[in-house]
C-alpha cells in the first residue's frame, strides 16, 4: 500500500508541475483560442456548405456512382493513403461518402481509425527522413513553420492539428517526427483525430438536426 500511494504521489506531483509549466507557457490559452476558432469555422463554413448540398447542389449521383463502380476496400485504401501522405484528398468528402450506408457513424470511427493510422505511417516517414541528411535538411526548410509550432507548443499542437478542419495533419505529424517528438507521447495525442471524425461525422450526417438549428437562431 506505501508502494502504490508513493507511486500516486509522484504521479500527482508530476502532473502538478507539468501543468504548472503549461499554464505559464500559455498552453491552456493557445488551445482554448485555437479551439475557438474550430468552431467557428465549423460555423461560418461548414454549415453554409452542408445546407448548400442539401438544397441546391444534389450530390447523390456522384456517391452513387463511387458507391457503383468502385469498391469500399478501394474507396478506404485511396483515404489511408491519401492521410498517410501529405492528405492529399480532404477527409470531409470521405466522411459524407460514409453517409450512403445504412451504418454511417460505424463507417466513420473506421475513418477515423484508419486516419489515426495514416499518421502513424507519417510519423515513421518522417523517422526514415531523418536518417537522410540531405532529405531531413530540405524536408526541414519546408516544414519549419510546422516544426517551430510543434517545439513551441508540443502536445497541445498536436491536439489542435489533428481537430483543425483543412489543417495538413499528415504533414503536422512528419513535422514532430523531424523534431523526434517522442513516439508514445505521439499515439496519446494523436488520438484527437478519430475524435474529430467522430465530431464532423456527426456535424455531417445530420445526427443533428441542423434545419431545427436554424429554425431556432
């Protein structure tokens, strides 16, 4: 029992002085105004664009006919390649595709396990970058702005990354790796990322009930 309770002592006070030091540093502040601006764009775009679909643009021939002529497994390998380089194609169009089956937010937590997965990836392409000093060099000049965001804010980044709509997660993640953020810390952090399926999966698909959302504003 004075094993266990000194063991939760040094954990409380580890805890204690890492938010004290993210306190300081501003951490709670950066992730609280970043956060805000999530959910405003969400607002300000996502909304206007998910009414424009439903009303005016009638997108169903164009799911129908992925949903035809290409199979899931083919659909699923083209969205893990595309989250493990460079995200390539935006997830959002995934995410509505995942709306034509008759279990959508089932289809959606494989998005985003198959996207946290797709970091993964990022992150040891990023390792194997490293271990070329030409490549790391070039790859550092063209990711600095990520680099420095990720040395400044760590986890927080992290966090904030994988929830930002448009934001080049893949590319966030080959970042951290150059910075050799460590690897567990990674696999905790990133796993905001299938919260943010989770969260758009249910923005998109309409789980609520948007036109009673501005009915009442």
């Amino acid at each position: 029992m004075p094993v266990k309770n000194s063991l939760f002592r040094r954990l409380w006070t580890s805890l204690g002085r890492k938010h004290r030091s993210n306190k300081k540093r501003g951490v709670y502040d950066y992730m609280w105004l970043t956060g805000l601006k999530i959910v405003l764009i969400y607002f300000a775009i996502m909304a206007p664009l998910i009414l424009l679909f439903k009303y005016l643009v009638d997108l169903n021939p164009v799911f129908e006919y992925i949903v035809d002529n290409f199979s899931n497994g083919l659909v699923l390998l083209i969205f893990i390649l595309s989250e493990s380089l460079l995200g390539m194609i935006p997830p959002d169009i995934f995410i509505i595709w995942s709306g034509k089956f008759a279990s959508p937010m089932l289809l959606v937590v494989i998005l985003g396990v198959l996207s946290y997965i797709g970091g993964i990836v990022s992150y040891w392409i990023g390792y194997w970058l490293s271990t070329r000093p030409k490549i790391k060099a070039y790859s550092e000049r063209a990711l600095n702005k990520y680099i420095l965001l990720a040395r400044k804010w760590g986890g927080a980044f992290i966090i904030i990354s994988a929830l930002f709509p448009f934001s080049p997660f893949s590319m966030v993640v080959i970042a951290v790796s150059l910075l050799k953020y460590p690897f567990n810390r990674y696999l905790f952090f990133g796993l905001s990322r299938i919260v943010r399926f989770v969260v758009q999966g249910v923005f998109y698909l309409k789980i609520l009930d948007l036109d009673k959302f501005f009915e009442i504003l």
